[in-house]
C-alpha cells in the first residue's frame, strides 16, 4: 500500500538519470511520462469504446440494414459515401495547378507573398512557443511567477482554431465531395496530438535551437527505416546529404559555451521527446497520405484531423480536470492568453499558407522556404532568448542547411530526370 507513492515520487529521477530542474521536480506528477501516460489513458477511454462501436456496426452489415435518422451520420462516420480514388501523383495533394499566362511581376508578388506568410506565420509561432513553455508569467520583485505546464492545453487551442478555420473555408468555398470514412481521420489525429505534445514538452529539457536541428534531421530515421523494412533503395547523394546532417547535428550537440545555462542542456528526456515527436509525425504524414487516396482537399484533411483531434484533447483535459485549472490560469494571466491565442492564429493560417504555397509553386520552392525559416528561428531564439551558439556548434548548423539545400536541388533534377523516364523505367524510390 505504501510502495506505490514512494516508487511514483522517485520514477521522474529514476527514469531519466539526471538531476531534474527544480521548477518541473514539484511533484511526480509533473514528470512528462507520467503525464503522457494519464493522457494516452485519456485518449484510450474515447478511442476503445469508439473501436467497439466501428466493429459492431460493421459486423451487423449496417450498411445494407441500418434506418432511421442517424443513418447518414453513421455512414459516413464508419463506411464512407464512395470508393477510393486513384492515387496522386505527389502522394499527398491533388496535382498542382500550372500557373495561367501571367506577368513575371504577379507571380514574384505571389511567391513573396507566400514566404512572408509561411515566415511571418511560424517565426512568430516558434518564439511564442519557447516562450510559453520556458519563462514564467506574473512574476514581481517579490514573486517569482508561475510557469504554463500543461502542454496539452497548448494542443486543443492549437487544434480548436484550426478547426474553426478550416470548417468555415470548407462551407465558403466548394470542395470535393468527401468520401473517406470519417473513422480513419482519428489514426492521425491521435498520432498528430501526441507529436505535437512531444514537441511542447521537449522544450522543458532542451533548447529551441537543439529542436530545430532535431526536425530537420530526421530525414536520417527515415531513410533507416526504409532501408530496414521497406528494402528501399536511395541515391548516393541521399546517403551523402544524410551524413552531412549526421555530422552538422553532431557538432552542434557536441558544442559547449561556458556559460551555457540549464535550460539549454540537452538531457535523456529531451531526447527521448523528440525522438516521440519524429516517429509520431513520421506516421501521421504517411496515414495522411494514405487517406489522399480517397477524394479530398487538403483543407477537408485539415477539417477532418482538428475534428478529432478536438475531441481527445478536450475530452482528456476535462477527465484530469486540467481544463478548468488552464482556464484559470489564462484568467489569472492575461499575457498568456495572448500568447496562447496568437499561437494558434500563426499555426492555423500557417496550414493554410502551407496549401497554397504547394498548389501554388510546387514541394521544392516549400521545401525552401521552409528551410530557411528553420534557419531564420534559430537565429531568432538565439537574439531573444540568449542562447548561446559557439563557433563549432555554429559550423555544424551551417552543414546541416547546406545538405537540406544541396537535398532540395538533388531532389528537383532527379524528378525532372524521371519525367523523361521511358514508360516502362520507374526512378529510385526516394525518402
């Protein structure tokens, strides 16, 4: 009986082997395994009952036998209206559409456009992120503040605005008609949340840089695990701008400054959260583009996911009563609720440039932007918030944005080569 609380109280210093910071050493309760056991638990109790519902109507052939008024929504929810389609080209979004016959100045003021929205949209929204999860609100001369732990919470704000936006572009604007069964949006909102919660949580035990570099290589897994169960083929340059990634991160986290402080230190946590973050995101762009096969917008997508995911978040914070304790917490800080708010804005209109950035100039000039965005966040969560950057750890973010770059131009010449590809020559399968 007295086991149990004395084992949970040591698990956060067991678990991780480092000497926690003394801001998230509270209770065992703050301990990030912990959490993100209560909330899969959360999620379990909203998707085994909905497991158990999908598998009953199936098995009683609902479809052909079912009446009444909640007919059309268990269709849809469970069997769908029409059959896939055939797959796209680019296995994730509807072919892009070719530019009209338009000036030179249009379409740079429309390409300026994009890269200020994707980089006004997520700079602003990695600065609010370390921010909210790093420093302390209401702190006085004499009050040290309190910091914003639940990330979850984070999650649903994210998650309801995008919902929101999304559900209205989808009313005003005319889409497909939606055929996928509404069930399988929840594979990858689930595995979209816990990414995301990883993501937020990780910011607790490592610096914002070390994250930044963490995303863009993880291209690396990827590749490892085509090699290992897919018996994927790559080019040499592949292999080649892998390595290159390899050693820029490994440079970067081998780096020491003097006065580099706690919240920049790398530790067992940190890594072992982000290395959550990439195997969660790695499946919901491939479940994603699985569920393409069915006739969609990425817009419907977007709608589809933030459905679901609304319901588990909320549906989890409001059984740990962490709901009402975050809504108090925005009441008693109302810095934080700005920042909060603003978070989501950049998040959802950065999907939506996300969409027209691709349908508008294609994966590569995206890729681009994007790449030098992680760049441009670095050096903004250097200036803000003081990290310390040195001068091989300097070299080795240099490295990594050159093999993303030289990964990029490869990868555009390969799919031009591919075009003139006789019909019956398929190219190398590629990452």
């Amino acid at each position: 009986r007295f086991c149990l609380p004395l084992v949970l109280a040591f698990l956060p210093t067991m678990a991780t082997g480092e000497e926690m910071v003394p801001a998230l050493q509270d209770s065992w309760g703050d301990f990030w395994l912990f959490r993100f056991f209560v909330n899969a638990a959360g999620y379990a109790s909203i998707v085994v009952p909905g497991f158990l519902l999908i598998q009953y109507f199936k098995r009683r052939n609902y479809l052909e036998t079912g009446r009444g008024i909640c007919f059309p929504v268990i269709k849809s929810c469970v069997f769908g209206s029409e059959v896939k389609a055939a797959h796209q080209d680019d296995g994730s979004l509807p072919p892009r559409a070719e530019p009209t016959e338009s000036s030179t100045a249009r379409q740079i003021f429309k390409l300026l456009f994009c890269a200020a929205g994707l980089q006004a949209s997520y700079l602003t929204w990695g600065v609010l992120q370390e921010r909210v999860m790093t420093r302390t609100y209401g702190a006085t001369e004499t009050d040290p503040g309190e910091k914003f732990k639940d990330s979850q919470f984070l999650v649903f704000m994210n998650r309801i605005l995008a919902f929101t936006v999304a559900g209205l572009y989808c009313a005003l604007t005319k889409q497909p008609r939606h055929g996928a069964p509404m069930y399988k949006y929840s594979f990858a909102s689930l595995s979209n949340i816990l990414s995301s919660w990883c993501q937020y949580e990780a910011l607790k035990y490592i610096s914002f840089p070390t994250q930044v570099l963490a995303k863009a290589s993880k291209v690396i897994p990827v590749m490892m695990m085509g090699k290992l169960v897919s018996r994927k083929s790559y080019e040499y340059w592949e292999y080649l701008t892998a390595a290159l990634i390899s050693v820029g991160v490994s440079m970067f986290l081998l780096s020491s400054a003097p006065n580099r402080t706690v919240s920049t230190v790398t530790t067992f946590s940190g890594v072992v959260l982000l290395a959550g973050y990439i195997i969660f995101d790695s499946f919901t762009s491939n479940w994603q583009d699985a569920l393409f096969t069915y006739k969609m917008s990425p817009v419907q997508m977007m709608f589809g996911v933030n459905v679901f995911s609304c319901l588990f978040t909320v549906g989890s914070l409001l059984e740990q009563g962490a709901l009402l304790e975050s809504l108090r917490f925005m009441a008693r800080h109302s810095e934080f609720t700005a920042h909060a708010v603003l978070l989501s804005v950049c998040s959802a209109c950065g999907q939506l440039f996300i969409f027209y950035t691709i349908n508008q100039f294609g994966a590569a000039v995206f890729t681009i932007i994007m790449t030098l965005r992680q760049a441009f966040a670095i050096l903004l969560s250097c200036l803000i918030y003081g990290h310390t950057v040195t001068v091989v750890g300097g070299l080795g973010i240099a490295v990594v944005f050159m093999a993303l770059f030289l990964r990029v131009y490869a990868r555009s010449r390969m799919k031009k080569r591919s075009k003139k590809l006789p019909p019956g020559e398929t190219p190398v399968q590629k990452v």
